[in-house]
C-alpha cells in the first residue's frame, strides 16, 4: 500500500447544479456522498438521457447556496456505526425525505424552501417558455455519471500556470479534492483502472478521467464565464480534468485522511 497524499477537502451539492458546501466529514455510500445532489430540477426541454436543468443553462444557479434544514439528519446516516459492527459491515440505511429537507438562500438573501414554487419561478428567469421545471428527490446522488468525484489541487495550479492565471478549485465541483503532495497537475489521472483507500476504512475503484463541460468556465462566486478555461483544457487534456470513482467499501471520509493506492 503506497500512500498518495490526503484529502485537503469536502464537498457535497444538495441541489444539482447550486453551490456547494465543503464538510469536515462525509459518508461514502455505493450511491456517492451522503447528502450529495439530492434534488435536482427537472427541465421539459431537456433531452431524456439528461432531464435537468443546470449552470450550463442557467449559470446564476451557481449562486444559488442550499442548506439542509435539519443538519443532524444530514450528515451520515444515524444506524451507520450499528450496520458498520455487523461483520462485514451492513449498508446503512438512509433518512426520510423529511429529515433531508433543504431550504436555499438565493442571489438576494431570499430564503426558500426546495419545494417553493417561487424557488422554482426564480430559476425559470430569463428561460424560454419550453423550459418547464419540476423538482425531483433522490436517496442516491444525482450526479452527472459516476457516484463519486475527485480532483486534486495540484491539477488547479497546474492548469492555472498553463492559462496564466489563478483558478478557483471550486471551480470543478469535485467531492474530493485531493492534495497529492510534491505530484505535478493532473498526476491522478494515473489513478484510473487503481484503487485507492481513503483513511481506514472506505475503497474506491477510480473508473476514469472526468470529462467537463462549460461549468468549469464559471467563476463560482459570480457566475462569469470564462471560456479560456475550458478551452486550455480541452486543447492540452483531452477535454478531460479530475477522476471519477465507485465505492467498493462504505464508510466516512475525513478532511486530512491520508489516501493510498491499494494496487
């Protein structure tokens, strides 16, 4: 077992495509981060294989910042220490829909319940009428295409010395961001097909680069755009930034963990 670096933070999105919120600890479960894109709005003019509406179409979404009402409820599931003790290891169960309630703070201080249909006439600003939006509820992570993202710091420096400028590594919307020591930008790429340990107890199978999209080139605390980002990405990488992954064995993930390749 060959350690890697550590866990420099935490990141969960209660709601597709809104701010996110960086925690102390996070319950890795099969179907991603405990808590993590949760709701989401689906959009009538969106394509079947993708039916939501996000930062791509409506980049002030960004400054949209949902908090879980009831914290306590929130934060790992409340049998997980119980199933944990039952050899070898049981998957927890998770809180009612009422425990996961989210209220959202919008642009101008505003602060709405998810189900608010005044929440949902905000976001419907400046779409066309084809836009119809509906909101949905997941137990499991309504993530884009694998359960689990991760991104390591040296990626965000590196990429900002490629453009010549700094870079927000908010930016890229990972769940863990990692901090690979004295590695160089995009050294997790080398992860893919590997396995990693995540303090004592949680696994991950790293499946493949990340693939991004135009909300990289949103400034996360403004929603301006800057498409010089995604285009150095996709000329020098691939189009590809960051890793995603599966979790082979559940548990809580620390800020300052160390992170190990097991193979």
């Amino acid at each position: 077992m060959n350690t890697v670096g550590t866990v420099e933070s935490l990141w969960r999105y209660p709601v597709k495509s809104m701010a996110g919120e960086q925690l102390q600890s996070a319950f890795a479960g099969f179907s991603g981060i405990y808590g993590d894109r949760i709701y989401a709005f689906r959009d009538a003019a969106a394509p079947p294989g993708f039916p939501y509406l996000t930062a791509r179409e409506r980049e002030q979404m960004l400054l949209f910042h949902p908090l879980f009402r009831h914290a306590e409820h929130a934060s790992r599931p409340e049998n997980q220490d119980a199933a944990e003790a039952l050899s070898p290891g049981v998957t927890p169960v998770y809180a009612e829909s009422g425990d996961l309630m989210v209220d959202v703070r919008t642009p101008d201080g505003a602060c709405l319940a998810i189900d608010d249909p005044a929440l949902v006439q905000l976001l419907s600003e400046g779409l066309r009428d084809r836009h119809q939006l509906r909101l949905t509820q997941s137990q499991r992570a309504l993530t884009d295409c694998r359960p689990i993202s991760l991104f390591s710091t040296q990626t965000a420096q590196g990429l900002g010395d490629e453009l010549s400028t700094t870079l927000d590594k908010r930016r890229f919307r990972a769940n863990i961001y990692l901090d690979l020591k004295e590695a160089s930008g995009f050294a997790e790429d080398q992860f893919v097909g590997r396995t990693l340990r995540i303090g004592a107890r949680v696994v991950l199978a790293i499946l493949e680069r990340d693939p991004r999209c135009k909300i990289i080139t949103l400034d996360p605390d403004t929603a301006e755009p800057n498409p010089v980002v995604m285009k150095g990405v996709a000329r020098g990488h691939d189009g590809k930034a960051g890793i995603y992954a599966a979790v082979l064995v559940e548990g809580t993930v620390r800020h300052g963990d160390e992170v190990s390749l097991l193979e």
